[in-house]
C-alpha cells in the first residue's frame, strides 16, 4: 500500500511566499566526472535515493505547495529507470518539466517515453565544441557523438531543446562555435554560464578562473550574436561574479522562490547549502514539504534580511541581492552571515581580488570528479 500522503497545513510564516520551482536532484550517479560539478564532495550513495513512491509523494507535496516547475536533475538523472513514472507523476501534477542531462544515456526511444508522459523541455550539457576537449573535460571518452545523438533525438520527437555550456578559461575562446554548435543542433536557447565556485569548481578554481581580458572578449562576441540573432536564438550569459562589483541575487534570495531536493531527500535552499555549519536539512522522510518550506530552521535562518550585519543591514541593495550568495560567504570568510566578498563594499573583497590575481597564471590540470 503506498504511504499516505501528510497532511499540507496551512503556513505559519507571515510574508513568505511559496516556492516556484524544485530543481528534484534523483541521483548523484553520473558517467562524466566535470571538474566543476555543482554536487557536494560527498556524493550520496545509489542505496540511499528516494524510492519511485516517495518521489511520487514528493511531488505531490511539491504541488500542493504551490510549485510550478520541476526540474529532473542529477548527477544523470537518466541513470533512474523510474524517470518517465516521475515525468508522468509531475504531469498529473499540473507541474511542467524540464530534464537537465548530459545526454550520455539512452537516446529517441526514451525520450519518446518522456514526451508521451508530459515532459516540456529537455536541457542537454556539453563542456566544449570540439570533441576531444568536451570528452576531455568530461572525463569520459565518446561523450560528444553521444551528446551530438542526443541533442538531434530531442528535436526528433519535437521536444524544445536548451543547449548548456559551462565556460571558463580553458574554452572561453570558442564562445563563437559554441553558437554556431547550438545553431547547428536546432536549440532554441543557449545558455553560456560560467563555472560557479563551490564545491568540484572551488577545488579547481585555478584551472578555471579566467582573466578579465579573456571575460571582455567573450562578453562582446554574446552581445554581437545576441543581436545577430534575435528571433532565432536566445542566449543567456551568466558571467562569474568574481569579475563584478555586486554579488548575484544567489537563488533569488535564501527560501524565496527555490527549493533543492538531495538524492537521499534533503531539502535545501541551494544545492551548495550543506556546505555550511550549524545548519541540518530535514528530509522529506521526516517531514512535510510544506513543514519544511515554512517552519524549518534552515529555510528560516538567512531568509528575509534580520540575519544581516553591516555593511548590507543598511544597504539599498540588500533586497535586490540579498547580500548574495551565503555559501560564497561561508566558503571564503568561514562566515555564511557576512556580505558575499564579491561585493566592493564587503570588508573581505581582497579574498576575491587574490583569486583574480591567481588567474593571470597558467594552470590547466584540474581534480575529476568521482563517485564512490
Ligand atoms: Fe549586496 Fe550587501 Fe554588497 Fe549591499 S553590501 S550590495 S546588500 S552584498
Ligand atoms: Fe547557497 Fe548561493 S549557493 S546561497
């Protein structure tokens, strides 16, 4: 008999919104190993992922709730056999869905199963142009003819197709190809976002940061596509926040609009939120989602901006950015309360300043993912 699902309760937290969007992270099994995945260090094990039935639960939680989006995301989430059950399940919901794949797993007829059972967009990574550079950086031979399958089966059974292409210093040279590549492949969308510094990214920081001459080239040949192709493609640009005066909006602000579920089902307000001490998740094993979003401690402890001290208590900016990104301040202060050091105005900005510094110099090799 499947497990009854826990009541919603109606919140207790005046002012807070529900969530948007879950990003459902079903496993972190993956056969790539990019050096600058965002999953923690310690990768949770196959045997601790939630069940078929719990993710079921969870997703009707998640609607209940108020989410609208849902995002199948992994490691692979591909390597879940159980994915068109959850595609299915979410489309019952009334939830749309995205998958975000390497495209290194199966190929037209999976992906026939998961259009028939709702899914809207498939979001398909590669980590360069060339393929012995994206095989390279995704330390697995032969994943850019699988990915150049992939991406032609997406269009084949008519689902919308975003191609993801993580940039850094050892391939922000080829922004070009990179558009002509989605062009090529019939993406309606391309998203060129530079490596964000947690985890796999932060130890390999060095390998990846890139200098501002090498950023202000790439930066102009987006704004030039951009333009050139309007009506055609559409390309986002995230570009790292190192190189910035202000932080990102990291998640839209902590408990905002976004919530991140673990393999094992934590729930978190980012995926780098384990980084930080003091603070435990709850699990949709021991807790509603509606509980969690609303009343837990760690949903509760950065949301808003009581939490802040100088210099973001009296910003203009703390609720346009809301003081950034907490795991950034954690990971380079030891202080998850402090402003993000990007910002100029943080008192710890010469961390960042060091960091750029550091990316006037050659390094190339970089430590692998690994799993298990
Ligand atoms: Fe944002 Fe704080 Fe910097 Fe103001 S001081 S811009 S709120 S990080
Ligand atoms: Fe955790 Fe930015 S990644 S708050």
């Amino acid at each position: 008999m499947p497990p009854a699902e826990p009541r919603i309760e109606p919140h207790v937290a005046p002012g807070v919104e529900p969530p948007l969007a879950l990003l459902a992270e079903l496993t972190h099994r993956c056969p790539l190993r990019c050096p600058y995945c965002s999953n923690p260090l310690k990768l949770e094990r196959a045997s601790d992922e939630l069940t078929e039935a719990e993710w079921r639960r969870v997703l009707g939680e998640a609607a209940a709730l108020g989410v609208l989006q849902v995002h199948f995301s992994g490691g692979e989430p591909m390597a879940r056999r159980d994915l068109v059950a959850l595609i299915g399940e979410a489309a019952g919901r009334g939830l749309y869905s995205n998958l975000i794949t390497s495209g290194a797993l199966g190929g037209e007829r999976e992906l026939q199963a998961f259009a028939e059972a709702g899914l809207k967009h498939v979001q398909l990574s590669f980590q360069d142009v060339a393929a012995a550079d994206n095989d390279r950086i995704a330390g697995l031979s032969g994943a850019h003819a699988r990915k150049s399958a992939f991406a032609q089966a997406v269009r084949a059974v008519g689902l919308p197709l975003t191609l993801n292409i993580v940039v850094h210093r050892q391939n922000l040279g080829g922004v070009d190809q990179m558009i002509e590549m989605a062009l090529a492949l019939g993406a309606r969308r391309l998203e060129i976002a530079h490596v964000q510094y947690y985890a796999w990214a932060l130890t390999n920081r060095a390998a990846f940061l890139p200098t501002r001459a090498q950023l202000d080239t790439a930066t102009r040949t987006v704004e030039a596509a951009r333009e050139r192709l309007k009506g055609v493609l559409a390309i986002d640009y995230v570009v790292p926040d190192y190189h910035g005066v202000r932080p990102k909006s990291c998640m839209n602000g902590w408990g905002r609009r976004f919530l991140n579920i673990s393999p094992a089902g934590k729930v978190l307000p980012c995926h780098a939120a384990e980084t930080l001490p003091g603070l435990s998740f709850p699990s949709v094993r021991d807790a509603s989602l509606a509980d969690i979003w609303y009343r837990s401690e760690a949903f509760n402890r950065f949301r808003g901006t009581d939490w802040m001290a100088e210099p973001c208590r009296n910003c203009e900016r703390r609720t346009i950015d809301w003081g950034g990104c907490r795991c950034q301040a954690f990971l380079l202060t030891g202080d998850a309360a402090r402003a993000d050091p990007v910002c100029a105005l943080s008192p710890d900005h010469g961390v960042v300043e060091t960091a750029l510094r550091e990316a006037e110099q050659p390094v190339e090799a970089f430590i692998y993912r690994q799993y298990g």
